[in-house]
C-alpha cells in the first residue's frame, strides 16, 4: 500500500494558495486545512484587536495546524495543507513529521510577479473580503519587502516541488497540474 500523499501549499500572502487549496480539494476528494481557516474561526470565537493578538493567535493556528496534519497522518489519508510556510521554521518540523509518519510530500509553491502580488494584497486587505482580525492594513510595511519577491522558497524536504505561477488565475494550466497529482496519488 503507497503511503498517503500530503501536499503542502505555500507561497507569500495573496499569492492564490486558498484559491488553489479549495481548487484542488474539491476535484481531488482530499481534506483539506488551511492557516487561515483556522486562524479566522479563532478570531471568531476568542475575538481580535490588533496586530500583537492577530500574532499570538497565529502561533497557536500553527499548533493547531500541525495537529490537524498529524491526526490525518495517523489515520493514513491523503491531504491538502496550506500556509505561507517558511522554509527556515516549517522544514524541520516536518522533517520530524517524516520521521514520525509514512507520507510522499508534494509542495506546490505559488508565486507571483511581486508588483502584481503587493497590489493584490493591498486590495485584499481594503475591500473587506478578508476577515478583519488579520488587520493586514497595518502589515504593509512590514510584509512589503517579502511581497514584492513574490515567492517563497520550499521546504528542504524530500518529495516533489512544482511551481504555480498565480500573477494571472486565468492562466493557470489546472489541467496540467492535476494530471501532475492525480499521478502522484
């Protein structure tokens, strides 16, 4: 029996990584957990204020995120995960994971021309359709250096890395990726 398939969904923020998650979720019958899903049913329930709260609770969405991954790692299923994950904090924890539990990893790393990427997320953060806990408005400076990359680098683990370039949705060759998928699973 083939270990279960565990793709891991990263980029920087705005950069599709949800958009594709739930894309890729529905086509394939995959569970599917994302940080910011967690992180906005927290904000709901606990509250949210300002940015040092939004950061506290970030932490504890990674705990929870983790947690999610290994319960369906144990169980032998096949998922989706989705965060902007950074190389140099998730690699060893998932390093610890492949120790721990049998999975092929898969990364498909959005990136974005980074101009395209910053106005994408200015727009996110102003026009209400994100949940207002994030308080992205008041990460522009903070966050504008890495968006303006427009990519993340992946995780130094075993397994596929396939790039997914989301400056333009419309262009995406989604038949071409899930052919690479469904081949995987």
């Amino acid at each position: 029996m083939r270990s279960p398939l565990l793709l891991i969904i990263s980029g920087p923020p705005g950069s599709g990584k949800t958009t594709l998650g739930r894309r890729l979720a529905s086509e394939l019958w995959l569970p599917f957990v994302y940080k910011d899903g967690i992180k906005e049913r927290l904000f709901d329930t606990l509250g949210w204020r300002d940015r040092a709260w939004s950061q506290q609770l970030g932490i504890a969405t990674y705990e929870l995120l983790y947690y999610f991954l290994e319960v369906q790692l144990a169980a032998g299923c096949s998922q989706i995960i989705e965060s902007n994950f950074a190389a140099e904090f998730a690699t060893q924890r998932f390093l610890l994971l492949k120790e721990q539990y049998s999975f092929r990893p898969c990364q498909l790393m959005c990136r974005t021309q980074g101009e395209v990427l910053l106005a994408r997320f200015k727009l996110r953060a102003e026009d209400g359709s994100r949940h207002p806990g994030h308080v992205d408005q008041l990460t522009y400076g903070e966050l504008e250096a890495g968006l303006l990359k427009g990519r993340l680098e992946p995780l130094a683990i075993p397994g596929e890395v396939i790039e997914v370039d989301t400056t333009d949705f419309d262009s995406i060759d989604y038949g071409g990726l899930m052919q690479q998928i469904r081949a995987l699973l």
